[in-house]
C-alpha cells in the first residue's frame, strides 16, 4: 500500500490531491536539492540545540553582561551546534558505509579482523566522499517517494519509469553542477608562467 494510501485511510474524506502535491515536492527537493536539503537540516535542527545549551549557559556566566551575554550565548551556541550537525552527517555516513563493509566482509571472509580493517578502510571512504553519497541516497529515497506518489494517480509501470527518469536527470543535474562549478574555477584562474 502507498503512503498517499495509508494517509487518505486515516484522514476518512480528506481529499488525496494536498498529500499528494506535498509528497511530490518533496520527492522533487529530495531528488534535485537533497545534499543540500538535509545539510540545512542539520544545521538548523542541531543549531537550535546547541542555541539553547549556549542561551542557558550564556545566561549563567554571562550574566553580567546582561541580554547581550544571553544573545552572545544564544549564537555561539547556534553556530557550534550547526557546525557539529554537519560534522555528525559526514561521520554518521562514514559509519553506516563502514558498518556496512564490516558486515560484507564477515560474511565472506570469517575473519573478523580483516573484516575490522575493511570496515575502518570504508569508514574512512564513506567520510571523504560523504558529499556524492548523499546526492546518490537521498535522490533514490526522492525517486522512491516520487513513485509512491505517482501510483496513485498513474498506472505502477509509467509511475516507475518517470520516477526512473526523474531521478536521473537529477543525480545528472546535481553532479553535473557540481563538476561545471570546478571546472569553471580551474578555467579563470590565471595561468603561471
């Protein structure tokens, strides 16, 4: 059953047309933006913690300086949180891409020590290239939501082929952008002699 199908279930008469437009956009943002997406996610979210720590402990030892040390605390706090949100994203993928290398490799070689060093070897893959992974998953996650939506309306054959292509020509436009934008530095640059 779709998610668009669970919904209208609960929702006894409320139309399926605004579940479906909200599940389409955000199968669009997650298939052309979803790097960007969560990354602003992250920062935000872990941002707002880490406003609120840095607020209380503003007000705490800043006390003397009265709400300048509050809001001094408050945006230390929300600019260390977003920064150790976007560090958790990068060693959070480094660990699932690790984890899951650690299970391959026990499963083919038994040993648990090589399995240690191709785990750790993975961790450190996952964490240097966390930025094209989450393009690649998070514009597969997109594709997938982009399909359920669109089998409620469509047959599940053509909803899967424009799914298919939706996705491609999103990881194209996502990668494509990102290599045009370093190519284009490297072509300004002046040439040394």
């Amino acid at each position: 059953m779709s998610i668009l199908g669970q919904f209208t279930q609960l929702l006894n008469g409320f139309p399926a047309w605004p579940l479906f437009i909200v599940l389409f956009v955000v199968a669009l943002l997650l298939i052309f933006a979803g790097r960007k997406v969560v990354k602003v996610l992250a920062f935000v979210i872990v941002g707002l913690i880490g406003a609120s720590i840095g607020g209380q402990l503003g007000a705490q030892y800043l006390s003397s300086l009265g709400w300048v040390g509050n809001l001094l605390g408050l945006l230390i706090g929300f600019v260390a949180g977003g920064l150790i949100g976007l560090l958790i994203v990068r060693v959070g993928i480094g660990i699932a891409v690790g984890y899951a290398a650690y299970l391959l490799t026990l499963d083919v070689v038994s040993n648990s020590t090589a399995a240690l060093v191709v785990g750790f070897i993975f961790f450190v893959v996952g964490v240097v290239l966390y930025n094209k992974i989450l393009t690649i998953v998070t514009a597969f996650a997109g594709g997938f939501l982009l399909y359920d939506a669109l089998t409620f309306y469509l047959d599940p054959t053509v909803a899967a082929v424009i799914a298919v292509l939706v996705t491609a020509v999103g990881l194209w436009y996502d990668f494509g952008l990102r290599r045009r934008g370093s190519r284009s530095a490297s072509w300004n640059a002046t040439p040394t002699i």
